[in-house]
C-alpha cells in the first residue's frame, strides 16, 4: 500500500485510499476511552489533518452512506477533542502571570493566525475594514480568533464571544483578565445562539465557527436565525470546509445560504484547515 509520503501536493491522492486511510483512524478513534490530549490522540488526530489537506479531487456529496455516517461521527469526535485541548490548554494559561503572550505555544496557533489574516484580507477586500461591534458565536474557552483579531486586525473594535458552555466562557473570561484594556472590548455571553434575537442586530460583522451546527439541518436553522435577526446590510462570516477537508468540519455551500447576498468563497490549498464564505444580509 502507498504511504503518505509517497503524496506531495502536486499530485493527487486517490478517493479510494483516502477513505480507507481516513476510516482506519476513525476506527481507531472511536476506540479511545478519552479523546483528552495525549500522545495517543495527538498522534491519530494530527495523522488525519495530514491526511485531509492533501490535495485530492474527492466529491463529499457523492459519498455511500457508510461513509457519510462515518464522517459525522468524525466531526462530532475531532470536536469534542478540539474542545478538550483548548479548554486544557486555556486552563494552564490562566495559570501564567500573562496568558496573551504566551499564545503561540498553543500548538495550532500558526493556523489560526494564518486563518485571521485570510478573514481579515477577505473582510478587506469587501469593505469590511473596522467593524465598530463584532460577535463571534461558538468562541469556546480559548477564543483565539477573537484575540488575534482584536490585538492584530481591529484593535478598535468591540467583540462579543457567544458560547453555549458557561465554564468555557469562565475559562477564557480569566484570559482576558489579564489585558485591562482588552477586557474593556471582549465580552463573553453564555447563550444558545438560537435563542440570541434583538441583540443580533447590534453587529457589523458576525463569525460563525465551523462546529456550530455540527449537522446540515442544524446549521441551516441556524443559517436562518441569523438571516432573519442580524443587521441589515450587515455581513457574516461563515467557517465551512472543502473536499477531503469536509472530514473535519461540516460544509456549508452557496445554495444553503438563502436571503444572503454571496461575498466571497474562498477554499484554501495550504496547511488551513477552514474555507471562508462571507455574505451580507441585504440593506433593503
């Protein structure tokens, strides 16, 4: 069988191998008595990105149901662990006399940054340059998008971190702590964003993480609440995923965004995990 290396992103990995490859590790996965940080879940979790950012021309849509059941689980499972490192991670910064330094030993840091400086130029590129009043929904307890982006890209804008999970937003409120004059524009809410309705009309610009609304009939409903209580003329942000990519994240496309008026897409080729899709809600 081939190995990985034998894959170089200019040629293609064949669909065939890379389900196999990818159910392999969901097996495996699915085995773990925890999904907690460790070399065990490290290792099968940072295997399977390497696996899903090759380059390959595999169609999700088009997948057996086997398959698409299996890549549920996956998300559900990668979200769950992605949840248990930031929130490990964030509970040893807290410890630190200045967590906000010390951001770049999270061990995915170089991505987020690469992913604000890709939402920040998208942003940019369609007039959306400083926002004076932002929500990030599904912040969790190491929001690291909000701070790149408060101290980096908009360091006049006010951020609010919506999370459903009150000991994520006590986790990550501790961070900020730390900074007197960031913790006078970050807030965090605790709240179920679908149950979040004339406050969404105070936002220039909305983000929207990739696992909020881990399903397609989930994400759609949330789609739509934001559509119908966010600003006019405002614009969101919207975290989806693109081919062998969609094993991570769930995906959202241009025809599930109904009322939006359609920005930009982009779909990244290098180490980012995330695609991008801005939209606007219409002024009229």
């Amino acid at each position: 069988m081939a190995s990985l290396q034998s894959f170089n992103f200019e040629s293609q990995i064949p669909a065939e191998l890379l389900i196999a490859r990818i159910m392999q590790i969901h097996a495996s996965i699915s085995k773990l008595d925890s999904l907690r940080p460790s070399e065990q879940v490290n290792s099968l979790l940072s295997h399977l990105v390497k696996l899903c950012t090759l380059p390959s021309s595999i169609d999700i849509s088009g997948l057996p149901q086997e398959v698409q059941e299996m890549r549920d689980s996956l998300i559900n499972l990668c979200g769950h662990a992605e949840g248990l490192l930031e929130l490990e991670f964030a509970t040893f910064m807290i410890k630190t006399p200045q967590p906000l330094n010390n951001l770049n030993l999270f061990p995915y840091y170089g991505n987020y940054v690469e992913l604000a400086n890709l939402e920040y130029r998208i942003r940019n590129e369609n007039g959306v340059v400083q926002p004076k009043k932002v929500a990030f929904v599904g912040s969790g307890p190491l929001p690291l998008t909000s701070f790149i982006m408060t101290t980096h890209h908009m360091i006049l804008t006010h951020f609010d971190n919506f999370d459903i999970d009150e000991a994520s937003n006590d986790v990550a409120r501790q961070i900020v702590v730390s900074d007197a004059e960031l913790e006078k524009r970050m807030k965090f809410e605790t709240s179920d964003i679908m149950k979040v309705k004339e406050k969404l009309s105070e936002y220039d610009c909305i983000f929207l993480a990739a696992l909020v609304g881990l399903n397609k009939e989930e994400k759609l409903k949330i789609l739509d609440h934001l559509m119908k209580y966010m600003k006019k003329g405002g614009v969101l942000l919207v975290r989806s995923a693109n081919g062998a990519r969609a094993f991570l994240y769930p995906v959202v496309e241009e025809h599930d965004l109904l009322g939006f008026e359609l920005l930009s897409i982009f779909h990244p080729t290098n180490d980012v995990i995330n695609s991008v899709v801005l939209v606007r809600k219409p002024a009229f």
